[in-house]
C-alpha cells in the first residue's frame, strides 16, 4: 500500500467509522465503493475485519436498546446467506466482482432512499438476514437492508440492533472465507494499517450521536454510495 493510498483509505474510512457510529449505517456503503476503485483486491476481507471493532463498540454502547428478538433472526438469515456470498465470490473475475459492488451498492441505497416502511417481523428479519448474508460475504455492503427494517425504530435501537448483527454475520462470513482460503496476508495488513482511523472515528461519534441531526447525513451517505456504486458500474 503507497503512502498516499493509505491517507486516501484513511480518511474515508474515518469519516465512514464517525457516520456509522452516528447513524448506524454507512461504513461500507461508503469504503467499499472507494476501495473496489482503488484497491478492489482488498474486498471483502479487509472491510468485514475493519467493522468488527467499529460494531463491537457501537452495540455495547447502546446495548439496552439491542432487538434481541429482531437479532436472533437476522443473525439466522445471515448464516445461510453466508455460503451463497462465498460462492458468488469465488465465481466472479476481479471486473464481476467491480460490477457486483457497483450494483449492490446502487441497489441497496435506493432500495434505503426509496422503499416504502414495513414493521420488523420474523418473515422480514429472516429475509433481511439472507440477503445480507449475500452481499456482505460477496462485497462487504450489508447495511441498507438492516436500516430498512429498523427505518422507523429510534436510534439507539437500529444502531445497537444493526451492530450486533452485523458484528455476529462479520465473524460468521469471516471463518467461512477463511475455511475457503479466500484470506490473505496483504488483506490482513491493510486491515491493520487502518485500524486506527475505524477507532478514531468510532470514538468521535461516541460525542455527537445523541445530538447529530440524522436525516441530511444518511441523504449525503446514501447519495455518495450510489455516486460510486455507479462509477463502479461504467467505468
């Protein structure tokens, strides 16, 4: 990684580590765009090792306010997801899988910009977790669909929920790659590399989540990802 490569992803993945803890969504939805244009070799490993910190802080914070309910059947969902998201990585070439991040990334930000709201439920929670075992294992993007289903719970409660399900699917889709050896040493360095800036900005959000003003952002996130979800796809 160049130094100047290592300042780019460190910064975007400060601000992303600083929105994510605010709003509970947005990490991925902004590095994985970023790094499918500039080191997409680094997906998906490198981004699910980066949210493990980030959600594990997030859903202690506010652990009182986690859906268990909603949790133990998105992590359900989740699993089974997990092995469609490793085949459908093993199956694509380096331009697929750019084509696959692009597209994930457009569709699940519209999908949270436009889908109409529905109340969270076993069916929904079961679905949610399956299609965000997909795209997570594939591409590391796996929060619109979370969002969605708590669109309409407080904050406290889609950020703690979010987090612990995604830190519980992160783990699962992690040792499944492992076990396919789709794991490698300079995804791990990286990884490391930008930490710092994952708990830098996890930290900073930890001042201002009770008082930032949500709605703008999450507009700002989700138009950024479909930006370069796009640029993704034609490039």
């Amino acid at each position: 990684m160049t130094l100047s490569l290592f300042a780019i992803l460190s910064a975007v993945t400060l601000v992303s580590a600083f929105i994510q803890g605010a709003l509970g969504i947005g990490f991925a939805l902004i590095v994985a765009p970023v790094v499918g244009i500039l080191q997409p070799d680094l997906l998906p490993v490198t981004l699910l090792l980066l949210m493990l910190p980030l959600n594990l802080h997030v859903a202690w914070r506010e652990r009182s306010a986690v859906d268990w309910s909603g949790a133990k059947w998105i992590s359900l969902g989740r699993f089974a997801g997990t092995f469609a998201g490793v085949w459908l990585l093993a199956a694509l070439s380096s331009q697929q899988l750019d084509l696959a991040v692009g597209w994930f990334t457009v569709i699940a930000a519209a999908a949270a910009l436009f889908a109409p709201p529905f109340a969270p439920g076993r069916p929904s929670a079961l679905g949610v977790g399956l299609f965000t075992g997909v795209t997570e294992t594939a591409t590391g993007i796996g929060g619109p669909p979370l969002a969605l289903l708590y669109q309409h719970a407080k904050g406290p409660i889609l950020r703690a929920t979010v987090a612990v399900c995604f830190f519980v699917g992160e783990i699962m889709s992690l040792v499944i790659l492992a076990i396919a050896g789709r794991i490698g040493a300079d995804q791990l360095l990286a990884a490391l590399y930008l930490a710092p800036a994952v708990l830098l900005g996890s930290a900073l959000s930890r001042l201002t989540h009770d008082h930032i003003r949500g709605r703008g952002l999450r507009l700002g996130v989700l138009t950024f990802a479909l930006a370069s979800g796009a640029f993704l796809i034609v490039r």
